[in-house]
C-alpha cells in the first residue's frame, strides 16, 4: 500500500519564498499542513533593492487560508545569516524538517565579459547559500534522526546555456552537493533531492508573439505557472518519498522527467598505455561518436510544453 504525501505538523524553511517558484512551494507547503519559515530578502532577480513585502504578501496568502508563516530576511550567502534562518524556525515553531533551497539571483554575462563580482555574486547566493542552509539544518535533522532537503537546480548547469557561466556552475554544483548530502546523512534518515523547475517568468517573456503561431506557443509556455513545480517539492518533502534520495527531478508544466546523472558512456583501453599522437589517431576517433553536442537547454528541451 502507498503511503499518501503528508507534511501535516512539520516545519519547512523555503528560501527566497517571497514570490515566483518559491512563493508557489511556501503556498503549496502550507496547504499541505506545514508550519512555513518564509525566507525572502526582497531583491530584484538581479540581487537589487531590498524589502519584506513579497515575503509579507506570501505570509498574508498563508495566512489567508488558515495556515501558519514567520518571516526572515536574511541573506543566505553568509554562513551566520544561514545559522539565524534556521534559528528562526527552531524558535518560531519548535524544529525544522524541511529545507527547500530556491533562492537565487542573475547576473548574466557573456564569459569573457563576466566580472568577477558578477561570478561571486551568483555563487554565493545559489551554491553557498544551499551549503550553508543546509549545514545549519543538518546539525537538528542528524539529532532528531528526520529530514528532507529539496534544492533548487537548473537546466542551465544540467545541459548548459549561454552567458551564464555563474549561474550554470553554482547550479550544477548543487547537484554534486545534494548527492554528497544523501550520501552522507542517509544513515540519519535525511533524505536529499534536486529539481530543475521550469516556469513562465521575466527570463521569457522576451519569447516574441507577434504572429498566430507565435501568440498560441506563447500561450502554451505562459502555462509554465510557478505553482507548477510546487506538487514535485511537496511530494519529496513529505514520508511517501522515504526512499527517494540524490535524485535530480525536473518539473515542466504537466510533464515530470528524472534526470540523468554523469557516468561513462564509452572507453577504449591499451596494454602499454597512450601517447598523445596515440590518442589523437586511436583513442579519440573511438571516443567520438559519443562526444555530446554543445547543446543549450531550449535544444533538448525542444518541444512546447504539454
């Protein structure tokens, strides 16, 4: 028998929460029965300005539906910010059991035009900030012997895309975390997972719509709705996923896909070893025919959304 997705009585810290993709899992979390830390700083999706007022608009819609929410506005690039994000759930509600990594900024740049601000910046908030959340919530999900991270990776860093070197680093980073969490907390009952989310938003909204066809795909992508990735988060948060771990999940409108992960493809092998003019006639003419294409993720990805 099935166990049923049930996150009823814990305690889920969603970060960058206070709108888009993250706001969409707090809501979902919420309504499933959680008890939601909403971790949101307030910054354009270049990292800009500052305010509590998407978080306190998330927090109103959960709220709204009889649902339970605290607030924090820490950054989660700094390793003492990550240790209050996680203080704030211990001492709003008494634990913590849930860590969903989403927050996250853009600066894209082609690469050899890319600062290293740029670079650092990037990294800091997605790759970092998920090492530190997740570090400080480990310490209280090893002693109570429960819980489940669910981070936030990128088609970006899974198959690549352009000018986003920062971004495509730190996001497949993640996925090398994640699976060295799962790795090493299992013992613990921790379980941790990736999803690559898709959604219609400000990153393509540039797509153009100025004939018939061009207007019906845009109508079909805009069907990419945040909450659409929200389903996913909560499933492999809940009990019913206590066998799921160091997955890489992607989640695009209706479809769900499981990702692969790297491993050989193909080998060649010599008794006495290679030269390099050895590799160059022999080794890599029999290598080649595996040789991956410089694909972006809108040319895996190439079909509209169903």
């Amino acid at each position: 028998m099935s166990t049923s997705p049930s996150i009823e009585g814990k305690v889920a810290i969603v970060t960058g929460s206070g709108s888009g993709i993250g706001q969409a899992i707090a809501l979902a979390m919420a309504a499933a029965g959680a008890k939601v830390v909403i971790n949101d700083i307030g910054v354009s999706l270049q990292g800009e300005g500052g305010s509590n007022s998407p978080a306190m608009q998330t927090q109103a819609l959960i709220r709204e539906a009889g649902g339970e929410a605290v607030i924090n506005t820490d950054s989660v690039s700094e390793w003492a910010n990550a240790k209050r994000i996680v203080d704030c759930a211990l001492d709003s509600f008494g634990r913590v059991d849930i860590v969903v990594n989403n927050a996250g900024i853009l600066r894209d740049a082609i690469f050899h035009k890319m600062s290293p601000e740029q670079w650092l910046a990037v990294i800091n908030v997605h790759l970092n900030g998920s090492f530190f959340v997740s570090r400080a919530a480990a310490e209280h999900f090893r002693e109570q012997q429960s819980g489940a991270f669910v981070h936030m990776t990128s088609t970006s860093g899974l198959v690549g895309n352009v000018g986003q070197a920062n971004y495509s680093a730190a996001k497949l980073g993640i996925v090398g975390l994640s699976k060295t969490i799962a790795m090493d907390m299992q013992r613990f009952g921790v379980r941790s997972n990736c999803i690559a989310p898709f959604a219609w938003g400000r990153m393509t909204s540039s797509i153009p719509s100025d004939t018939p066809e061009q207007k019906a795909r845009v109508e079909r992508l805009q069907q990419m709705t945040p909450d659409k990735n929200a389903p996913l988060a909560v499933y492999l948060a809940s009990d019913a996923a206590k066998d799921v771990s160091g997955q890489v999940f992607a989640a695009r409108n209706n479809e769900l896909f499981l990702m692969s992960q790297s491993r050989p493809l193909r080998s060649v092998q010599r008794s006495d070893g290679w030269t390099p003019q050895q590799i160059a006639e022999h080794g890599m003419p029999a290598l080649r025919g595996s040789f991956l294409p410089l694909d972006a993720s809108a040319d895996v990805f190439s079909w509209d959304p169903v």
